[in-house]
C-alpha cells in the first residue's frame, strides 16, 4: 500500500508519530508532506498576523505540492492528520484520481477549526477519529455522512516512554501541569491556588498561554511556555503528582457538543512513569483503574483531597505510577495504534467490514 502523509513534522507531535510508526509496518511504502512547513507559526501579533495574510499563499502551496506528489507518486491512499490547510477540494480531486481519502482526526469536535476544516472532513472516504463518542455521533451531531472509526490516542515510545520511574527526592515540584491554557483549567488551577494548601504547594505549570497569565497565581508556582519533546517528559517527571485534565465543556456557536474523554496526556504520563490525577470521564475508566492505578477526580474538592492524600506517600505513588505504566507499555503505544489504523484503511479500501471485529 502507498500512502501519501501530510502532517505536522516537528518531534514530539501525533502526526509525525503515526507516520512513524505507520511507515515500517510490512507492506507501507510511505511518502510524506510537512503540513506546518507550509504554515509557519509565530508568537508576536505581527508575525501571526503576517501569517493570517499570506496564508492563501501557503495554502495554493500545499495544494500544489499535494498535487505534484500525487502525480509522481500514484499513491493508493491519502492519509492527512487534521489537516487544517487541506481543503475540501483537495479531498475531492484526491478521489477523482482513484486515491481512498483518509483524515485521522485527534480532537473533540470536526466544528471548531473553521469552516474549511469542517466541510473537508465530510468528504474523506473514512474518518480515523481518536474520539471513543465520534463513531456513533458522526451524523446525528456532526451532520456527516461518511464512515467513522475509532482509535485511541497513544503515546511514541521513542519520545515519552522512560523505563525507569523518577526518583522522589529529585522531584521539585509537589504539583506538575503541562497543557495549553483553557478557561476551565484557568479556573480549576485558581481555585486550587486559592486554598490554603495552594499557597504552600510548589508547582509548576507549562503550556502555550500561561506565561502572560503567571501574576495570576502565587509567586512559588512556576510558570512556563509550551514545552515538546523529551523535555515535555523531563518536566512532567519533575512532578511528585501531575494533573492531567481533560476539555469537557465544548460549545460551538452556542449548541453544546461532547467533549473530550481523554488526550495524549492520558497515555503519555502512563509511559514517563508518572504518578497523576486524571479527570474523570467514562472512558477514562476503561483505560485505567483509578483504585489501583490512576486516581481520579470531579472536581477541585476532589482534586485538593486527591492531592493532599497521596503527596506525602512516596511509596504508594511509586507503586500506581508502575502499575499504570505496566498498563500503558506497550498496549497503548502509538506503533499499536497504527497497526489498528492500517486495518481499518485496508478493510475499507475495499468496503469491508470486519475491521471493527479486531480487538484493540
């Protein structure tokens, strides 16, 4: 099978990772396109407005650059992670060509990218959606008609798996979070903070949107920007306990969707050898005993109590934090999640069904 990837390419990220992963299973011959090369990113107004201008350009350029690959290549499928610069249209002169279209999308909601987005992803022959709640709301909530399946997000065994748990008297940080800043967890680090037990806490935060924000909380906690890679997981480690919180609330142009079950943080953590504190969601407890390896939480009460329980037990957390691990490696790696990735594009290549037969 030939496939052409486009897909974010810096390290760290689940695009790159799939392709990865995807690229030596027995029987893919792989070629790929950097989608971010195409679009860069910057943090100053002037460089993202720069950006916001002259990203027509950038998108007839990766038209082009799909187009001529395609040629060259004669690949059997498209595969695009997300793909926010890959127009519907793309998609379509794909399937004009014989190439089966797949978008492997990791977020909660198809609508909240942007009406391209949104239209192209009604247009791929199949949807790889990390979302267990996708499959079955694809049309009833989406409006879409195409085929959903379901796998999970993972973790890369080369960038987030240490086989050695931390040791606790090198862990500085009582309290860990790495997460673009939202709303809600604004909110939920706030009240944490505004507990007694909050102000004594040494914590440290990372992520795209907290620095401007730090004066927001106490001068102990540290606060930094996005952090990728290995030391994504350096940091984390750093943590005696790390929260790990998950997007529920999702409301777009005012009509409530789901929201978010579970993120790359719920596998990823697992693997660094982590102790943390999941939110608690129904699938979550699929993936983890919350008993025995992951404790978790509702809401801030519950998070506080959680925190204060287990801070001073080095030996208890040692313990979960190995039995989620065990739990995580290798079952939920990502090379595990792009064998069942493969299967479903292979069935539904040639209209089966006996893809969504296979165990995870």
């Amino acid at each position: 099978m030939k496939i052409l990837f486009v897909g974010e390419t810096w390290k760290g990220s689940s695009a790159r990772s799939l392709r990865e992963a995807l690229t030596v299973l027995p029987g893919v011959y792989m070629d790929a396109i950097g989608e971010d090369l195409y679009f860069p990113k910057g943090s100053s107004l002037l460089v993202r407005g720069t950006n916001r201008l002259l990203r027509p350009w950038h998108r007839a350029e990766l038209e082009r650059e799909i187009a001529t690959k395609i040629a060259a290549l004669r690949p059997d499928v498209l595969m695009v992670y997300k793909g926010g610069g890959v127009t519907a249209d793309v998609v379509r002169r794909a399937k004009q060509l014989g190439l089966f279209t797949v978008n492997v999308f990791p977020d909660c909601s198809p609508h909240a990218y942007g009406i391209q987005l949104r239209a192209a992803m009604g247009e791929y022959d199949l949807v790889v959606s990390t979302k267990s709640f996708h499959p079955i709301g694809w049309g009833p909530i989406y409006g879409y008609s195409n085929r959903c399946v379901f796998v999970p997000h993972g973790y890369d065994p080369a960038v987030h798996y240490w086989p050695d748990l931390p040791d606790p008297s090198k862990q500085d940080f009582d309290v860990v979070m790495v997460s673009g800043w939202r709303p809600q967890y604004h909110e939920t680090l706030q009240q944490l903070a505004n507990r007694p037990m909050g102000q004594q806490l040494h914590v440290g935060v990372a992520g795209p949107g907290w620095v401007k924000r730090a004066g927001e909380f106490p001068q102990t906690w540290q606060i930094a920007g996005g952090i990728h890679g290995r030391a994504y997981g350096e940091f984390v480690r750093r943590g005696k306990i790390v929260i790990a919180p998950v997007h529920r609330e999702v409301v777009i142009n005012g009509v409530q969707q789901p929201g978010d079950e579970d993120t790359t943080r719920t596998y990823e953590l697992a693997a660094a050898g982590c102790f943390f504190l999941h939110r608690r969601t129904p699938y979550a407890r699929t993936v983890y005993d919350e008993n025995t390896e992951v404790p978790m939480w509702d809401d801030v009460d519950e998070l506080a109590a959680l925190i204060a329980k287990y801070l001073p037990l080095d030996a208890k957390r040692l313990e979960m934090a190995a039995r989620a691990q065990a739990r995580a490696v290798p079952a939920y790696a990502i090379p595990s999640r792009a064998k069942q990735v493969l299967r479903f594009v292979t069935e539904y290549m040639h209209g089966g069904r006996a893809a969504e037969a296979e165990p995870e």
